[in-house]
C-alpha cells in the first residue's frame, strides 16, 4: 500500500491527542474525592439551587449576615435595666487579729454568708443610637450577602452555558468527523477507479485526521467545562451530565434607559452601596452622640449573717470584769441570736438607690478624632456610591450595545452556515457527477464545519452577553 508524505504525522498527533484526553478524564475522576455525587441530568434552575446550598463563600456570607441579626438583637437588649443577684459564703480561723498597729487580741474563728441584690440602667445617646446604627450594618450585611448571591448565579449560568457551548462544539466536530470520513470513502474510491489522484485521496485523509484531533479536542473541553461547572455547585459532575435547559436565540429591544432605570432600581452591588452609606451614616451619628450627657440610676440591697466557731469565747470577750448574772444572761442571749440563723437568715441593711447625671466637659481630643473619622468615612462611601452608579450606567449602555451586536452577529452567521451548507450540497454533486474532485468537497467541507463552529460561538457569545447585562440590571431579562 503507498505511503503519503504528511498523513502519519496526522494520525501520530490523533494518538497524542486520544492520550491526552484519557489523562484528563483520569484527572477528572480525582479531581474531587471529598465531594458528592452531581446529579445525571441537571436544569438551570436545579444547579443554582446547588450553589446557593454547597457554595462555601455564599455560606460565609449567611454567617455573616447571623452574627449581625445576633449583635442587633444584643443592641437592643442594651436598652434594658441590668439585675445581679450575688451570694457569698466565707470562713475565717481563729487567731491573734490586727487592723493597723491595733491588736485586737485572740479572736474565735468566723463563718459568713452576705447577699447583694443590685439593678442598674444606663440611658446615653449612644445606646439610643446603638440598635439604629446596628441595624443598618444588619442590612449593608444581608446585601453584601444578596450581592454575592447574585454574582455566584451568574457564575453558575455563565458555566452553564459553557458546558453547553462545548457540548454543542463536541456535536458538530462529530459531524465534521462523519462527513470527513464520508468523503475519503468516496476519495479512495474514485481514487481506485483512475478517476482522482493519489494526492486528492491523500488530502481527504488529512481532513479525516484533523476532523478527528477536534474531536479529541472538544471532547477535553467538556469534560474540562463540566469540572469547572461541578467546582462552582460544589459537587462531583459526571462528564455524561444532560444539561435540560435551553436558551434561545431573540432580537433584544430593550432601550439604553429603560435598562438604566432598572439597573439603578435593581442592581445588588449599587444596592450594596446604598447600603453602606447608611451604614456609614448611622456610625457618624454614633460618634457625635459621645458628647451628649449621660445618666444612671442604681438601687442595692445587701444582708448579712455570721456565726462564731466558739459562742463561749465570744460570750467571754463581751463580758466585763464585774458583770451581773443579769448582764451576762443578756450578752449571752445576744451572742446566741446573732449566732443563730446561719447561713440565710441574714441581717438586712437599708436599700441605697443613687441617681447619677454625667456631662463630659473634655476628655482630650478623642472624641473630635472620631467624629472625624466617622465623618470621613460617611463621605467615602456616599464617592463610592456614586462611582458605582456611574459605572452602572455606562457598563448597562455597553452590555445593552454588545447584546445588540451579538445578535446580529449571530443572524449573520446563521446565513453563512447555510450557504456554506449549499455550497457543500452542490460540491457533492459535481463529484458525484464526475465534474469535480475531491479537493472541491475537502474545501466546502471545512468551510461549512468552520462556519458551523463560528455560529455555535456567536449564538452562545449572546447567551453570555444576555447574562453580563441581567448581572448589571439586577432581574431576568429572558
């Protein structure tokens, strides 16, 4: 059998290419050992619910927002009157005492018991701006969370979408591949018969080469795209996953500002910013409210009791020289009552209440520091507010632009592919007929697969446009 120069290069670079793609399927299979097992058909609607559960920065983002629902509800628990109940219990030995240079000589050892009952509230502009300022960093949160959520959903649908491209690229390289080796059957023989050239058979055998090497190429492709889309749900895809949502193709007729005016209503990011200028508003206010008086209120109640380890010897430090029976019979009851009751029947002492008003006149210049950080800061965010509107307003104008162009784009390659697709019908029958060559058909062949391939690109070029503009605008444009 004749050898031809080239076709052996072509089918050593297929060889290369299958290797390849074995290795990135075997890449595949461990490329996530810890993760579940991803669904074998899977909707649009399906993978996003798949990332708002699996996501770890969606997750992060829900803590966040509850550890701010938990310090709001801590903000306003600020406003309430604090209560401490205390009880104590002690013991003290026997032994020489002193206070000071006073001895008091050797005294009998001691046990204690005392209760404290105190209720205390705090009224200060701070900690009647607190839940106000605490709220607004609640909601800047729960934006920030809802932003990031929309932002993941754009992920998912842009990975979506490109598991579909390449599946659609992988569809048309196969029937690239089917009419490739449909006309090197004919080339070979024709070739047989006298009525073409070694040289024509050979070229259709290069086709068949290349045709086949974009097979091994789309074929990594989607197992690559479905990896990234099994990456962002937080699962492991299987590479034969049926994708069951479809997107078609429609002329945009939104207007520039009607999209403007959604955008501004809807977009997470601006609502983000608005957020957080109210944030930064209400920890201004805070600061200001450093310098306002305060006031407080408090009312305690305390008891005691004690009991000597030695009554005799209590008795015997009472007693004078040259006491009565009757005086003596009198400390010794007293001793013996205080003696008893131990360790709750305690002694009360009178409830002590205390009104406190309290105006800061200077304490250094922290106070003004603050504000003007705070201040500062108010400002910062209200700039950014603003550059993010601007930039909402031109990147909604350019997307709205480029979704036009694609459209179009995609028109325009619709109708080449069906001339292409004529253009190969008719080179067919001329060969058919015995009136062209196989070179021809080679020619037609791979204009029509490069035009099938440049409408896939241009449809799926819309899909991903119509995306980067629902992302600006904030709501489905579908």
């Amino acid at each position: 059998m004749p050898r031809y120069p080239g076709v052996g290069r072509y089918r050593g670079a297929a060889c290369i290419a299958a290797a390849w793609s074995i290795l990135v399927a075997a890449m595949a299979g461990a490329q996530q050992p810890g993760s579940a097992a991803g669904p074998r058909t899977l909707s649009l609607e399906a993978a996003s619910a798949l990332a708002r559960e699996n996501n770890p920065t969606l997750a992060e983002h829900a803590n966040d927002a509850r550890v701010a629902g938990a310090n709001l509800r801590s903000a306003y628990g600020d406003l309430l009157p604090t209560l401490n109940v205390s009880n104590s219990l002690g013991y003290t030995a026997s032994g020489e005492r002193r206070i000071g240079s006073v001895t008091l000589g050797d005294q009998p050892s001691v046990y204690s018991s005392s209760f404290n009952v105190g209720a205390s509230y705090g009224l200060t502009a701070s900690r009647l701006l607190q839940p106000r300022m605490v709220r607004a960093e609640t909601r800047e949160a729960e934006g920030q969370a809802a932003s990031m959520a929309a932002a993941v959903q754009n992920d998912v649908t842009r990975r979506y979408l490109g598991v579909l491209q390449a599946q659609a690229r992988l569809r048309q390289s196969e029937r690239d591949v089917t009419r490739a080796g449909e006309y090197a059957r004919q080339g070979n023989a024709q070739a047989a018969a006298g009525m073409t050239s070694p040289l024509d058979r050979a070229r259709a055998q290069v086709q068949l080469s290349q045709a086949e090497i974009r097979r091994l190429q789309a074929r990594r492709s989607v197992r690559t795209e479905v990896l990234a889309l099994g990456r962002m749900l937080g699962v492991a895809m299987d590479p034969a996953v049926e994708l069951t949502s479809t997107f078609a193709l429609f002329e945009p007729k939104w207007t520039d500002e009607e999209l403007v005016e959604r955008a501004l209503e809807g977009n997470p990011a601006l609502r983000a910013a608005d957020l957080a200028v109210g944030s930064a508003r209400a920890r201004a206010s805070l600061a200001r409210a450093a310098s306002l008086p305060s006031l407080s209120f408090s009312v305690n109640m305390h008891g005691w009791i004690q009991r000597s380890g030695d009554v005799e010897a209590l008795i015997q430090q009472r007693l004078g020289r040259g006491a009565t029976p009757e005086q003596e019979a009198l400390i010794r009851e007293r001793v013996q009552s205080e003696n008893d009751g131990y360790p709750f029947n305690y002694n009360r002492q009178p409830v002590n209440a205390a009104l406190t008003l309290s105006i800061p006149v200077f304490q250094g210049f922290s106070r003004r520091a603050q504000v003007t950080r705070t201040r500062a800061a108010q400002e910062d965010a209200a700039l950014r507010r603003r550059a993010e509107g601007v930039r909402v307003y031109a990147e909604v104008a350019t997307a709205a632009t480029n979704l036009r162009a694609a459209y179009e784009v995609a028109r325009a390659q619709e109708t080449v592919r069906a001339h292409a697709a004529e253009e190969l019908r008719l080179a067919d029958q001329r060969l058919k007929m015995g009136a062209g060559n196989v070179l021809l058909v080679s020619d037609a062949q791979a204009r029509l697969g490069q035009a099938e391939l440049d409408e896939i690109d241009a449809v799926y070029a819309f899909h991903l446009g119509l995306v980067e503009l629902q992302a600006l605008v904030g709501t489905p444009l579908r």
